[in-house]
C-alpha cells in the first residue's frame, strides 16, 4: 500500500489514478483545506486529516502495510508564501517533520517528496540541472529546500531512501475530462487565462513586462500534470525495488514559454481573444526557470510526451466541462 499525502489536491490526485491504474494500492490522507474529496479516485481509501496529527498518522500506519510515502500535502503559491511566510514554515516544514517522525516510528523508509524549480531561486544561467546551487528567492522555495536538507540528514541517520521531485510549472489535466487543476482562489497562469476565456472574469493579467526576456514576460517551463505522474511511478519503482537512494530530479519539459505566449496558445486552442492588462511585478518571480531534465532520463528513463498544445486542451476541456470546479458538483 502507498500513502499518498494531499491526494484530494490537484497533483496528488493524478498521481493517485496513475498509481491505481498500474495496479498500486493507495490509502490518501489530505485534509481537505485545499484539496477536493471528488478529486480522489474511488478505488482508493480515503482518510481525512492532517500530516501533523502524530496519533492519526499512527492509526493509519498500524491499520496498513505502507510500502512507501508520496507527500504532496504543502502550501504552495509562491506569491502567498511572500506575505504568510510562516503559514509556509508551519505546512511545509514543521508539519512534515512530524510526518517524517512517524515514518521513522513505524520504520517506513521510502519517500518521494513534491519539491520544486523555486529551490533555485534567480539563476543566472538558462537550463537548469540539479547540480546547481540552490538558493530560493521565496519562503514557498525555502520551505521546500529545508525539507530537502532534512531528507539528507535523514538518509545519513536512519534506512530513509528518498526522492525528491523538483517539479516545473504543472499544467493541463487527466484526459478522462474526470480530474483536473481546481484552486480556490486560482492564481496559477494557465487556469486564469482559460477561466477569463470562459467569461468567469474580465481581464487576465500580466505580471511584470520588464524581465530580461525577449517579450519582458516571465518564461516558465509547464509540464503535464500526467506527465509528471508517470516520473513518481518511475521515481517510486526506483525507491522500491532499486538500491537506497537520495537524490532528487527536475521534471520539466526543458522548454519555456512566456507569459505572453501562454496567452496566444490559450486563444488559438479556444479560438476566444483574451482582455490582457498590464499589472506590476509579483513578488517573489523570477523571470525565466526552464528545465534539463537529463538526469531523470538518465536515471528514471522518463522523458515528458505531453506537447503545450496538449496542456492547453486538456486543461481546456477540464474547465469547459466543470466550469465551477468541484464544489459545484457536491
Ligand atoms: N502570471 C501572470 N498572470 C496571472 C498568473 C500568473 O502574469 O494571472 C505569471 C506569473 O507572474 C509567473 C507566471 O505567470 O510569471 C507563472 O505563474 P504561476 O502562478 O502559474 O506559477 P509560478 O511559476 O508562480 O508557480 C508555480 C507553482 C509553484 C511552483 C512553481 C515553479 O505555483 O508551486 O510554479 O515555477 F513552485
């Protein structure tokens, strides 16, 4: 059985159908702060609570035989994360020692660990690789980089074997149309352009039009998010049956799109022209964060099949069919 944490969110519940569908069984803890019952797949078994709830965790680590750990369960806006630095520290870092703690008492010693491309910070060369430093420019990051030290120290002490997943800019949705992005309120590029184009809002804005990029918008590398599920089935295959590890991957596409050309391939798929305001920098961005994925391909043999046209449709055909997201639907 795996564990998945925050299993109800938008990652964590296409990692969850990847999973069953190649036959895992899966037990889901996610509170439901952020996450959505509806998101999680029926075959899986579903618990309701927090990763700090040390006499819960014990309850479900008893009840099952976990095999291994995805913990997704984390804050993660980075904008946020700027003006509610410590509801970051709180989630992200001290949370997960007490899941970790848990682990270490039941003697559970494979984790995969969401991370992500904000560990960088403002990195002064174009593709990105594992070896460089890390040096986050925004609390979500340095959350995120804290758990990735505290695995090592983890690893050296006691059986862990871990990965950590550094995920570009997750996008688009399970093609089944059954699952998708769902954030209340939503501040990730992709799913505001759509929802502006679906008439839910006026205007879609851009942040910041004075980067050091060629059209002075910020460059992202968006990858799928069904992509990126079939890396943690790799990722977890690796920790499972392979030698112990600790080490961590890039999972992006490798290649980086502006805003402004998110924008262009959102109206050319849904043939709908979008209202465009110019607005001040967000906090926190850095201008251009775009992938090499090499080492996973490498190690994982994984490699991203999803094109941007793809992300757009899928993520398209998600928000046309459920316009109001989950709750409208409970
Ligand atoms: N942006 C806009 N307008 C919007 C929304 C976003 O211009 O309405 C811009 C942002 O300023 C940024 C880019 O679009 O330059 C992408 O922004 P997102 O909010 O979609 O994604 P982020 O890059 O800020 O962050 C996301 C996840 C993080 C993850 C990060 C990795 O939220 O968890 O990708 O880059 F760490």
């Amino acid at each position: 059985m795996i564990l998945v944490t925050g299993g109800a969110g938008y990652i964590g519940s296409h990692v969850v159908k990847q999973l069953l569908d190649r036959g895992f069984e899966v037990v889901v803890l996610d509170n439901l702060l952020t996450g959505y019952r509806q998101a999680v797949d029926v075959r899986a078994v579903f618990w309701q609570g927090n990763i700090q709830d040390e006499p819960a965790l014990d309850r479900l680590f008893e009840t099952y035989q976990i095999e291994g750990v995805m913990h997704f369960a984390a804050h993660c806006l980075v904008g946020e994360s700027v003006v509610q630095p410590l509801k970051y520290y709180e989630n992200n870092v001290a949370a997960t020692t007490v899941l970790l703690k848990a682990m270490m008492r039941h003697r559970i010693a494979k984790l995969i660990f969401s991370s992500t491309c904000a560990t960088y910070g403002v990195p002064d060369i174009g593709i990105l690789h594992e070896e460089l430093p890390t040096r986050p420019v925004n609390p979500y990051g340095r959350s995120k980089l804290m758990i990735e030290q505290i695995l090592r120290d983890l690893a050296d002490a006691y059986e862990l074997s871990f990965i950590c997943l550094r995920y570009f800019n997750a996008a688009g949705a399970n093609p089944s149309g059954v699952i998708g992005e769902c954030h209340e309120p939503e501040t990730h590029l992709i799913p505001n352009v759509l929802l502006h184009l679906l008439g839910k809002t006026t205007h879609i804005s851009i942040f910041g039009e004075d980067y050091d990029t060629p059209d002075g918008t910020c460059i992202r590398d968006y990858i799928h998010v069904d992509d990126l599920s079939n890396a943690h089935i790799l990722a977890l295959q690796q920790l499972l049956y392979g030698e112990k590890s600790a080490t961590v991957y890039n999972l992006g596409t490798g290649t980086g799109y502006s805003v402004k050309e998110i924008i262009k391939a959102c109206e050319a798929i849904t043939g709908k022209k979008a209202n465009v305001a110019f607005a001040d920098r967000r906090s926190g961005d850095p201008g251009r964060l775009v992938a090499s994925y090499e080492k996973a391909t490498r190690e994982l043999e994984w490699k991203p099949e999803y094109s941007l046209e793809d992300m757009v449709r899928t993520a398209w055909e998600w928000h046309r069919r459920h316009p109001g997201g989950y709750p409208s639907e409970q």
